[in-house]
C-alpha cells in the first residue's frame, strides 16, 4: 500500500516561514494578454474600485512558477488513464524553472511528490496512483488555494491550482443532492431548487476564497447530463472564475488531452500582478487592467474582485 505524506510536508518543505496572513497592503491577481497589440512587453495599470494603484511588481511568463496539480480520479478508468497520459504529456513539456507538485484529494489532501523540476518522481507517481474512493475537490480546495497562497507570499513566484477530476455530485460523504423534506407538499420549495444545497456550498466557498490569491483551474473529465452534475459543474466554472481561473467539462474521451493541454498553456501563460491597496480598503475590491501603448491598447483578461481579509 501507498503511503502520502501529510499536507505539512509540502508546506514546510516549500515555504517553511508562510502561514495564514493578515492584510498586508498588497495582493497579486493573475493575469493574461489576450491580444498583445503592443511592440513591447506590456506595462499594466491597475484601477481598483475606481482608483489608480501601483503595481509595485510584474511577473510574466517566461518567470518561476510552481503547479499545484490535484488528483480526483474515483470513476472510469478507461478515461483516467487518458488524462494521466495527457498530464504527463504536459508536464513532460514545462520549462525547469515550472515546478510541479502533486496531491491526491481522496481523504483530506495528501501529498504524493513535492515541487519540483525533476519530472520523474512526478511521473511516477502520477502513473502508479490508483483511483477510487469519494470526490474530494469541494472538500480540498480551501486547503489547496490556502497552500498556494502562503507560497506566493513567501516567494516572488506565480502559483496555481490544478484540480484534474471525475467527480460525481452523487459521489460525494455529504449529500449535496438536496432531497424533498415535506412529500405530501407540492408546494416543497426543495422541488422547486433541487440544486440549491450546491450552490450553497459554491457561494461558501467563493466567499471563503475570497482573499486567497492564486488562481484555480478545474479539467473535469467525465461530463454528466443530468441537473443536479449539471449544477455541480457551472458551480465549478464559477468557483474557478471567482480565482481568475477556468474549469472545462470534457464532453468526450477525445476531448480529455486538447483540454488539458489547453489548460497548462493557459496556467503557463498567466502573469502575476502585485498590486499595492491603498489604506482602507476593507470591502470587496473591483479591479481594472490594462496596458496602454502607442500601438493600441491590447486585450486582456484578469481577476476581477478581491476580497481583502481584516486585519
């Protein structure tokens, strides 16, 4: 039998001195220059909540990142073991200065490789992992993103989130499937909002995540028909837009390696913005880029709101 290492390994292994953080008066979005019409790197500008801010610092593509990629593989095996080839394809691919590391979300997060630029502890265990067991992606995503987080505070590097998953509504130790409490009441408004105990626990979380700051980007490999995974996979889209990321739902097996290669280019090509907040900003924060130059401004997309935490 496997044995993983508990969830602090990775932490002290990589960020020793990072932990949960008081405001400190900046905070660093994700990034990504969708059209560049200008002939020079671009120079971002910050708005936020209508203001101009600094942006004290610039991290693009060609700089340090670290990928932490998940692992939530409970189902169909002939799927995963396309994903996993997809994934190792793709990680095969990354520039040494992409430091992966991988976890398992079966149980409570687990650690399987820490980050590293040496690709085939990760590839191993990557290969050997079995599947099995319950969903852990609602679970684990908090303890993911804060992990992300106290890295990016510590160290000037970009860091995502990458959960690759088959999960199932149905699958899950909590009952998400919001049954009729009253049988004999049409009028039930559990009939009327069969979804809304998932998108309870989506608004939960967006509001959880809120001041944590790496981005998260969800492959979902097996998508499923019916209205309560339906929900389930729009609220994984609006989980991983609220960080700045994307989640896609694999509708074939065939779409399972273009989607997860389109997403590594995607984590890849994010910027890391560090952005200054003026005093007193203790609310939501609307945020607003761009990258003006002679040529035209060029077309961008960012994470749009933070959510400061007090301090």
């Amino acid at each position: 039998m496997r044995t993983y290492k508990p969830l602090p390994a990775i932490l002290f292994a990589v960020c020793t001195a990072a932990a949960a953080h008081a405001q400190t008066g900046s905070m660093s979005i994700p990034a990504w220059v969708e059209t560049n019409n200008c002939s020079s790197a671009p120079k971002f500008e910050a708005e936020l909540n209508g203001k101009a801010a600094p942006v004290a610092r610039q991290l693009g593509p060609s700089s340090d990142q670290i990928i932490l990629l998940v692992l939530d593989l409970t189902g169909d095996l002939s799927l995963i073991d396309i994903a996993k080839k997809a994934v190792v394809g793709e990680v095969s691919k990354l520039p040494k200065n992409a430091w992966v590391g991988l976890l398992r979300a079966q149980d409570g997060l687990r650690v399987l490789a820490d980050p590293s630029a040496n690709r085939q502890p990760l590839i191993n265990a990557i290969q050997t992992l079995s599947s099995g067991g319950e969903p852990g992606l609602l679970d684990t995503v908090p303890s993911a993103l804060s992990l992300a987080d106290a890295m990016m505070r510590k160290s000037p590097v970009r860091v995502s989130v990458l959960y690759v998953t088959d999960s199932n509504i149905y699958n899950y130790r909590d009952d998400y499937t919001n049954p009729v409490i009253n049988q004999s009441d049409p009028h039930d408004l559990s009939r009327r909002f069969p979804d809304a105990l998932i998108s309870e626990k989506v608004s939960e979380l967006v509001t959880d995540l809120g001041s944590l700051e790496a981005p998260l980007f969800v492959v979902h490999i097996n998508y499923q028909a019916d209205p309560l995974n339906e929900a389930y996979q729009n609220g994984l889209q609006t989980l991983a837009g609220a960080t700045g990321g994307k989640s896609d739902v694999c509708r074939s097996m065939g779409e399972i390696p273009d989607v997860i290669s389109g997403t590594f280019a995607r984590i890849s090509n994010a910027w890391r913005l560090m952005l200054t907040i003026p005093p007193n900003f203790h609310s939501d924060i609307q945020i607003r880029l761009s990258a003006p130059c002679p040529e035209g401004d060029s077309r961008l997309s960012w994470r749009t709101h933070f959510h400061p935490k007090e301090g």
